[in-house]
C-alpha cells in the first residue's frame, strides 16, 4: 500500500484529516475521529485478511509497512 492509496482510502470514506498524512506522522495525530479511524483500519484488516496488530503510537508508515507485509 502507498501512501497515494492511504490517502484515496480516506477520501472514499469522505474523511478529511486536519493534519497531511506523511509515513512519520501517527495516525492519532491526523486529526480524525476516532470512529473514522476504527472504520479505516476495519477496511484496510479486511482488505488484508489478517489483524494488523497496531499500537496507539503506530504512524501511518507503519501502517502501509503492515499492508504492504499482507500482500496489499
């Protein structure tokens, strides 16, 4: 996953962050609610197969690590 592809994902769940995702920025520091981040992270699991096993301080370049590890 790039991050052109993280950023195509918020935007199909008309979620626009307060703050521009970089792969060093953490994802609780997008500005985003933490709903929409459940949400986000739903899809990306099931578009993965697999749980991602994330932390509160994961940054959004560990997360397309992550997917990109699953093969997405």
């Amino acid at each position: 996953m790039t991050l052109a592809d993280f950023n195509a994902l918020l935007e199909e769940h008309n979620i626009k962050p307060e703050v521009e995702p970089q792969e060093n920025v953490p994802v609780v520091d997008l500005g985003i609610d933490s709903f929409e981040i459940l949400m986000v992270l739903g899809d990306l699991e099931s578009a993965a197969g697999t749980s991602l096993d994330l932390s509160l301080d994961a940054t959004v370049g560990d997360v397309l690590q992550k997917m990109t590890a699953a093969g997405k």
